[in-house]
C-alpha cells in the first residue's frame, strides 16, 4: 500500500531526476557551445592568417606582430579543444542526462496513477529506482561543483508537479478516484532495452 512516506519518496526521487537530469543536459550544451566556439576561433584565425601570410609584405615589424598573434590564437583554440575533450564529455553528459530523464518518466508514469490503483508495490519500485541511481552515481562524470552553482543549476529545477497531483489525491472521493486512472494502462513500466532493471 502507498502510504504518504513513499509517495514522498517517490516525489523526493522525482525531484532528483529532475535536477540531475537538467544539470547535465545543461553541462552537455555547455561544453558542446565550448567545442563549437573554440572551433570557429581556430578556422577563422588560421584562415586570417593564411590570407594575411599571402597577402602582404613580411617585411614589417607591425604585420608580423599580427601574424604571430593570430597564429598563436588558433594554435591555442585548437591545443584547448582537443586537450579537454569537450564534445567527448558533452557526449557523457547527455548521455547521462538521457538516463535521468528515462528514470524520470518511469517515476511519473508511476505517480500519474492514484495510490490506490497502483499495482507495482511501493517497496519494489523505491528499491529498484534506488539502485538504478546508484548505478548511475557510480558511473557517470562528475561536474565541479563551481560549475553547478554558476551556470549548470536554475531555481525551479527541483518543482515536481507530482507534489500537487498527490494534495489532490489526497481530496478526492472514491468516485473521483477512478477518473484520474480510467484511462492510463495497468502495466506500468515495461522497457525493451533493459528488462531485468526496470522498475517493476
């Protein structure tokens, strides 16, 4: 039975995924747009250079000034893009955000139906959403902590609207009840790509 403990835990989890989800989805685009910029610096400096080498006279001290400094930006670009492997860990961070998002959709598959026509136990479900995060914790590529609190948190990132949907679960008669579940299929969770994860 869903008692008010493991809705709240189940919205708790909801909350989580949420965060996490958009964090890295945040981080992923930011390192992406990092990848890109760094890229349009290198072609467009060494495309200036290479015109500027053909184009004028070396003789002077000013132009070869330029020459060295446009050439040593698009060296730097590209040692800073392929050093820190941005689109690679753009790739991890979506990835990752990907997995978020997938345990967020189970949860609000979950908490969509009222408590009481759920028929996936609440223990079973806590546990194996638990351990799926686990799993995700060991695994994914951690983002500093820095970068979380300039750019990769919003304020709203931890709303769950399955907060008020359970207020108003709470305040609804028996025939009421029914409406909310009349039309949402029974077999909750089913997932091709990992059957022996998913939640039950």
């Amino acid at each position: 039975m869903w008692s008010d403990f493991e809705n709240e835990t189940l919205i708790h989890i909801h909350k989580l995924t949420k965060i996490y989800k958009k964090r890295y989805q945040r981080a992923s685009n930011f390192h992406n747009s990092l990848y890109n910029l760094l890229g349009i610096i290198n072609v467009v400096t060494s495309i200036i250079s290479t015109t500027f080498t053909w184009a004028s006279d070396l003789d002077d001290i000013s132009k070869k000034y330029v020459l060295r400094i446009l050439i040593t930006l698009a060296t730097t670009a590209a040692i800073i893009q392929n050093y820190y492997n941005f689109q690679e860990n753009s790739n991890k961070y979506m990835l990752t955000s990907k997995n978020y998002a997938k345990i967020q959709n189970k949860i609000e598959t979950i908490g969509n139906i009222h408590p009481d026509y759920r028929i996936s136990k609440p223990h079973d479900v806590l546990k194996k959403t638990q351990d799926k995060l686990n799993g995700l914790a060991d695994n994914r590529t951690e983002i500093s902590s820095f970068m979380i609190k300039l750019v990769y948190q919003k304020k709203l990132d931890d709303y769950s609207y399955l907060e008020l949907k359970h207020q108003k679960y709470k305040e609804l008669k028996e025939n009421e009840k029914l409406n909310y579940t009349k039309n949402v299929t029974v077999e909750i969770i089913t997932d091709e790509e990992d059957n022996s994860e998913d939640l039950p």
